[in-house]
C-alpha cells in the first residue's frame, strides 16, 4: 500500500512538473536504507572501485546523521535514465519535497549546455572499471593497487574538462565517454599539442609517463573519466541546487497538503535554506538569485539561465548588491590570529565569490615541459592569481605526482610574491 501511494505521488508531481516546462530524462526511483544512500553519497555512485577515502567518507557522513547534524534525504544521479534514491521511512511528505527536487536535478542535467558531454551510462562504465580494477587487486595486490589510487586521488581535481570545447577534434575519440586514446605511434596530433601548456594533467600522465604498466594508465584514465564526469557538478552546484530548490517549493505549493503536512514542509524547506557557516549555502544562494530573475525578466529567463550559465557567470552577472544586502554576505581574511570580515561592499564580495569558484576553487596548474632538464624531468607551472599554495599540501601532492611520473617532478610557483620552484627528486623535496 505505501509503495502503491509512492507511485501516485511521483505520477502526481511529474505530471505537475512538465505542465511547468520542466523537460527530465526517463525516471528511476529506488527506496533504500539511509545506511545504503550513505554509501552512495561517500563514494559518489552506487558503482564505483572500491578506497579506503570512500570509508572514510562513509563514516564522516553516517556520523554527521547519528549527531543530527546532517541528513541525506535523496540521491540522483546524472544518466539517461535517471536514477533517484530515497531513504526508506522517509516521511509522505519528505518524499514529495524530494520527488519534486530530484525532478528538478534531472531537467537541470539534461538541459545544461555543460553537461551536454557527459557520458550518461556512467553507471556501467564505473561499475566496468571497478571489475577491472578489482582484478588488478588480485593480480598486483591489493596494497599495491591502493598505493597507486592514492597517488592519482591525490591530484584527481587537475583535469580539463573544458578540452573539446577548445580542441574539437579530441570529440571524435569520446574522450569523455570512457574510450581511450589512439595507442602510442599514432599520435601525431596529441604530441603537436603537448608543445602547448597542458592543463589536464591526468592526460599528459597517462599518455607520456614513461614507466607506467598498462594497468597503471588504466587506472589514471579511469579517475580522468569519472572526475570528468563529476565536473559539471562542480562547476554548477549554486544554479543547480538553487533550480531544484526553487522547483521544489513551487510545485510542493501547489499540491493539497494538510495543515501537518504543510507545517512539515516548511520546517523542512527552512532547514533547507539555512545559512551556511564560512561558505555561503548553495541552495539559499541559488534560489535567491534565481527568484531575483524571475522577479527582473520573467520565468522564461530561468530557463535561458539553467541552460547556458555556471556558477562562474551566474554569480558574476545575477548576483545584485541587493541580495549581498539581504543575505549579509562579506569577504573575510585571517589577520594574526583572528579570522576578520574585511569589507561588505557588494563589487567586493561578488568577485571575491567568483574567483573562489573558478577553476572549482582547486589550484590551476598546467605542464610545461614533460622533458625539463636531464630527458624524462616533469615541469609543472602553478598559474599565479595572488593566492598562494599551501606549502604542506604542495610538497605532499609534488609527492604523489613523483609517484606517477618515476623522473624528478619541478612546480613553479609564487612564495612571498616571489617566483620559486618545488622539486622533488624521489627522497625530498628542494626550494630553488
């Protein structure tokens, strides 16, 4: 019976979110223990290979819930079809609320010009190369194996996922649906471009590391792939959670609910909305820009926004110096040994916003030579925009990335304003 009223509620709200003009792929829903949808929002997928940073991710999460500090209500995932996860005893009304985001989620993902290259049978491609990557755990070791994950995890964020915006050509080998590149000897064009500064570390990795097994550029290739695939979420998270978000409250008002029901919403969507701590909360943030379009150009423009814009250019042009007002937004430093707000002026806190989500907020870092030197010697460049590196983390990462090249690995960057290089030679790591 309460599966029979779950289907009634999801047929109600999809019917009442395409009469909106809301365009979703084929739905998938699945009710499931919170202990499973903890596990999916650890490891990012329900199918994935397997490390002990998901666990740990697991236990942040599942404690974050037994604290009451945090619930994962949902789960969707960006395919055709979509799939949705709900937590089994979810209340009636949690699973509308929910049902009506996720709806949200899905158009968002199939109408956003940067998810246009996603791959959207991502779930067997991960669930492909877990098979593969378990086997090299029983053929290598599984130690050995987890080693090598922890060195290619380490530099996971420093992709390109803009590449075949730029390089047309690279389309052609389905460089994002999990296909791998021309064998070596037939890369004529992939060696023409290396001659430029190369963004996408991974790739130049796995395609010119000079000691890398076979397995080892599989796997490189294989975390390429899926943080690519993730990318588009980062880039998007404030427009995306403010589209589901002001999709959800729009279609929750219109559906009868009793006063219980809608005194739980409320108390549901409020909690929602809160505001965050050090970092603005996505979902406040998106929906109230979203609502000052609506209110400035009419709906039809949030659909013009929802296609074209990233959180880059959505903050960049929406984001008025009446909503820094009405949010208290601010720009705040550490000076000694206090953390200070440091001005509240609306030009201020716009590009001090933005710039934190360029890039996905990650360092941009690009190859300059993969033959620096002595032949074999990796150059990295750290693209200087008066934000420094943290020094432990960089001598860490210089670490991993040594892991993966086997030769001396440089990284220019700026300590103090001045021009400095990181080398590490196998056993240290020298400033020069």
């Amino acid at each position: 019976m309460e599966r029979e009223k779950i289907e009634e509620t999801i047929s109600e709200i999809m019917v009442l979110a395409r009469s909106h003009g809301l365009d979703f792929f084929p739905m998938r829903f699945e009710i499931c223990p919170a202990e499973v949808l903890y596990a999916f929002g650890a490891y990012g997928m329900p199918t994935r290979f397997s490390h002990w940073s998901f666990g740990k991710a697991y236990h942040r999460i599942k404690t974050q819930y037994d604290y009451g500090l945090n619930r994962i209500y949902e789960m969707v995932i960006n395919a055709d079809p979509c799939y949705a996860f709900l937590v089994a005893g979810n209340s009636p009304v949690q699973n509308k609320l929910v049902v009506a985001h996720v709806l949200a989620h899905s158009d968002f993902f199939k109408n956003n010009v940067y998810f246009s290259h996603t791959c959207r049978e991502m779930l067997d491609v991960m669930a492909r190369a877990a098979t593969r990557i378990r086997g090299y755990e029983r053929l290598y070791g599984r130690e050995r194996v987890e080693e090598f994950l922890d060195a290619v995890l380490a530099i996971q964020e420093h992709v390109d996922p803009y590449r075949l915006v730029r390089c047309p050509r690279a389309a052609g080998r389905r460089d994002w649906g999990g296909r791998q590149y021309p064998p070596a000897g037939d890369r004529g064009e992939e060696k023409q471009e290396a001659r430029e500064p190369e963004k996408d570390l991974l790739r130049f990795i796995a395609e010119n590391a000079p000691e890398l097994a076979d397995w080892e550029r599989d796997i490189v290739r294989t975390v390429r792939r899926e943080t690519l695939y993730f990318w588009p979420q980062i880039a998007t998270k404030i427009l995306n959670e403010g589209w589901a978000t002001y999709w959800h409250a729009r279609l929750m008002r219109e559906l009868e609910l009793g006063e219980a029901e809608a005194l739980e919403f409320a108390r549901m969507h409020a909690e929602l909305l809160r505001p965050g701590g050090l970092q603005p909360n996505p979902y406040l943030l998106g929906l109230r820009i979203l609502e000052g379009i609506e209110r400035r150009w009419g709906r039809e423009k949030l659909f013009e926004v929802r296609a074209l814009e990233n959180d880059v250019s959505f903050v960049r042009n929406y984001l008025t110096e009446e909503l820094v007002e009405e949010l208290e937004l601010y720009v705040y430093e550490l000076r000694g040994q206090d953390w200070q707000v440091t001005t509240r002026e609306s030009r201020a806190v716009r590009a001090a916003l933005v710039a934190s989500l360029i890039n996905g907020g990650y360092p941009y870092l690009v190859v300059r030579d993969g033959e620096h030197g002595r032949p074999g010697e990796l150059y990295l460049q750290h693209v200087y925009e008066g934000v420094e590196l943290d020094l432990h983390h960089l001598e860490r990462a210089l670490g991993h990335v040594y892991r993966l090249w086997r030769r001396p690995v440089h990284l220019e960057t700026a300590v103090g304003g001045e021009r400095t290089v990181f080398t590490h030679d196998g056993e240290r790591v020298s400033r020069g």
